[in-house]
C-alpha cells in the first residue's frame, strides 16, 4: 500500500534545489563566453559549432550512465548527492582552467585545451544537472512538482542573471580588461570563471549538506513500491552485454510522453544551441558593424586588427553577458507565475505558446539593427553602445519566456509518467532529446553559415527562431500520462 508522501514547505523546496543556482552560474558563463573564448584562442565561425560538439556529446554520454548509477546508489551521502557532489568538483576544476589555455602552450596548443576543457565542464555540468533533476523527482510530491520545477527554474535563472553578466561587471565596475591579444583570454573572463567555480562549490555544498534523501524503504513506500522486491532485482548482477540489451529495451519502451515530447524538444534545443554558438558573432557583425572578414582566421594573421574592431570586439562580448543575463532575468521572473499559469490554463497550452513567442523574438533580432551610439545607465556603471544593443533586450523578454518554460514544463509532463525506481535512468535517456538535436546543430550550423551565409551569423539566429516555433507547435502532439507505480 502506497505511504502518503510528506508535503515539503518552500524553504526545503528551495534548499533541495539550491544548488541549480551554482551549477547554472557555471553553465551561464560556459554560454556566454566559450565562443568568445575561442575565436580570441583561433577559431574561426565554420568550426566554432564543431568546437562546440563536446558539450552534446558529454551530455549524451555521462547523462544515462549518471542516471542509471544513481537509481541503484544508497549510501551514507544520498542516493543522488554523491554524483552531485563529484560533477560539482570535476566542473570547478575545468572552470580554473579553461581561461588558462594559453599557459598550457608548450604542451598543447590552447584552442585544443580550451576544448578539452570545455569537455571536463559540460560533462561535470552534465553529471550534476541529472541527479539534481531526479532528487527533485524523489523529494518532492506529485502535488507539489510544478512549484518543485518552478522553483528549480528559477534559481537556474537567478544563477544565470549573475554568471552571464560577472564579465560586464569585472569590466565595467572593477575595471579589468575586456579585450584579448591574438591567442590569449581577456582578463575580465578569465577571474569571471574563477569565481564561478567557487560559486559552483558553495551552492552545491549547501544542497548536499542540508538535504536529507530518503531512506531506502521510505522513499519505495512513498512511491508505492515493494522494497524487498527492488533490492532483489538490483542484487541481480549482469554483464555488460546484458545491462546494454536492458538500456535499450528501455529505450525501445519509454513511455510515449517522452518520445512525443522528444519532438518539441529536437526544434527547442537545436534553437538554444544556435543562440549559444552564434550571438556573439551575430551582433558584433549585425550590431557593432564589425566586417565579416575580421573573423576570418587566414586574414587576420595576414593584417594587424585595428583597434577599433578589437574594442568591438570585445564591448560586443559583454553585452552578449548582459542580453543573456537578460532572457535569464525574464525567465527567472516568469517561472514565478509559471506554476499556477500551467495549473490554470494547462502545462501544453503555456509550453506551446511560450515557445512560440522565444521563436519570434530570435526572428526579430533582424530589426533591431541601429549603430546610433546610445549612453546607457545600469545603475552601477554607464556606457555607450550602439542603439541597436540596447533594443534587443527586446526580444530577450521572450527568449527568457521560452527558456523558463524549457526548462521547467517538459520535466513536470514527463515526471508524471515515470516509474519511480527507473527514475533517474529515465531523465538520463530523456537527455538523448537535448544532446541529440544539438549534435546535429553543432555538425550542421557551421556549415549553413559558411555556405549558405557568407559567414553573415546573424541568418543562422533567424533559423533557431524557425525552429522555436517548429517546437512550439509540436508540444500539441504531446499526450500527458500519470503512470501508476507498482
């Protein structure tokens, strides 16, 4: 017989969650920086999405293996916190490095650094962004899990806010340099990482140290199960010929809200992962009025960059950490409301709608073209930038709108229709639906760039808004379904 599951109050909502807020900071400045990073260590707008491919990739892999561990772990930590706890070790150690590239130099060359860390980060981000997702899952009851995922939403967004504009604020407040010579990282980014892997630790430590998981036989009363039953079958020991046949039968019978929600989610993270790649570029050439050729690698070993464009260069760079801290901020605004929205109007209708909306806001970044230099007061310091800058926070309301909903109404949907002790290795199958559509993006953007484009970034920000609303219109196939645990 099912045991009623504790009602848990806001503040322990909160805590178990807390620890998005570090891993989400860390994950912000990977987005807002990795291909400004790149592009001053060599790359040029062709490979930088096939730079970018390690992130997926990492998410691909660790992501199922992470989940399935978890769901079998019980031990004096948690059953989720261990994995937290490590990924969250493993990401602040590729975040002190990664801005060091160009120190590695004699061993390796530093773009191919840069990418093995960014591969240390995104799989470390990877490993803690699962087991977070499931200790949700497992802590927070059925009727609670919209404010679970709401509030989950939101501190992934307050996390963001701040790590996407800590460059702008280094530069602007603290006054460290912005800009980089050829091969190097600019100061303001490289103690940006430094202190959001200290962020990253302190957040997750709090949520490891103040959350006390389930035990074993509590948490399978909780969800209805036999826990004599459970630990038989888990004592089973197989080869790996057979716990491989067994992942992909239950790749072959996940339920079908994962598979149709598998859809929405092929058009909603080939759009993000188009908007992380490819913003820079975009309004430094759209916005700033720089020419496509100064991001030519060839021509620029052959030229001396004036310093206009490097200064271009590098003001575009903070304001993609502002315009991100932005959609970050409208997020973590929204997913305030977000939960009794989805109650009173229904999750499909919200989900469909808000992505929609991100589509047509990267569609409009078209118009927003305007150099007229613009002095802007943001409180704690003032600039100048062109008017075209400061109008595309425009259209962030409603990318921040539709990365709310990203990130909150697919887990509510598909939580319902899990069993509770394939849990974890199910959210890590569902990360086949993020990774994948970004492994396809990474090896098929640089090349609609370069080809189709003329290396004119701003088109390719105009096709992640097609398939935003592609994904909008897809959450209508998607059939919510509560399972009934055995």
């Amino acid at each position: 017989m099912q045991k009623p599951q504790p009602k848990l109050s806001f503040w322990q909502i909160w805590t178990v969650s807390f620890g998005f807020l570090g891993v989400q900071f860390g994950f912000a400045l990977q987005n807002a920086n990795v291909s400004r990073i790149m592009t001053d260590l060599g790359a040029d707008l062709h490979s930088l999405s096939l730079m970018w491919i390690v992130a997926p990739l990492m998410g691909l892999i660790v992501q199922p293996i992470v989940g399935a561990a978890s769901d079998r772990t019980w031990n004096g930590i948690g059953r989720r916190k261990p994995y937290i706890l490590a990924g969250a070790l493993a990401a602040a150690l590729g975040m002190y490095l990664m801005p060091n590239a160009p120190l590695f130099v004699a061993f390796i060359a530093p773009m191919i650094f840069g990418v093995f860390m960014l591969a240390l980060m995104d799989a470390s981000f990877n490993v803690c962004f699962q087991p977070f997702r499931a200790l949700v899952s497992d802590m927070v009851p059925a009727e609670q899990r919209n404010v679970g995922y709401s509030v989950q939403s939101l501190l992934i967004n307050v996390g963001a806010v701040v790590g996407s504009i800590l460059p702008f604020l280094l530069t602007n407040v603290i006054g460290l340099e912005n800009t980089a010579k050829a091969g190097e990282v600019a100061p303001s980014v490289v103690w940006a990482f430094y202190i959001g892997a200290t962020v990253l630790l302190g957040s997750v430590l709090w949520t490891v140290i103040r959350t006390k998981e389930y035990k074993p036989e509590d948490y399978y009363a909780y969800k209805g199960m036999d826990a004599s039953k459970v630990a038989a079958e888990q004592a089973v020991k197989t080869s790996m010929f057979e716990k491989l046949s067994a992942f992909i039968g239950l790749i072959k019978t996940m339920p079908s809200t994962m598979k149709q929600l598998a859809v929405v989610q092929f058009f909603s993270w080939f759009a993000l992962f188009i908007m992380w790649v490819y913003t820079t570029p975009a309004i430094t050439q759209h916005i700033w009025g720089v020419e496509v050729k100064w991001f030519d690698p060839e021509y620029l070993a052959s030229v001396a960059q004036p310093a206009s464009v490097t200064a271009a260069k590098g003001a575009a760079g903070d304001w993609v950490g502002i315009l991100f801290a932005g959609y970050s901020l409208f997020a973590a605004i929204f997913s305030i409301f977000l939960a009794k929205l989805a109650d009173k109007v229904g999750r499909r209708l919200v989900y469909s709608a808000s992505l929609i909306l991100g589509g047509v806001s990267y569609i409009s970044f078209l118009f927003f073209q305007d150099f007229t230099p613009t002095n802007v007061n943001l409180l704690i310091t003032e600039v100048t930038v062109p008017a075209g800058a400061v109008n595309l926070m425009i259209p962030m309301i409603g990318i921040g709108i539709a990365w709310a909903a990203i990130l909150a109404m697919p887990y509510a949907i598909l939580a319902g229709s899990l069993p509770a002790n394939k849990t974890g290795v199910y959210m890590g199958i569902f990360n086949f639906t993020i990774a994948m559509p970004q492994i396809i993006c990474a090896l098929t953007a640089g090349w609609i760039v370069s080809s189709i484009f003329d290396d004119v970034a701003i088109n390719i920000i105009v096709v992640a808004g097609v398939a935003m609303i592609l994904g909008g219109l897809s959450v209508f196939l998607v059939k919510e379904k509560e399972v009934q645990q055995a």
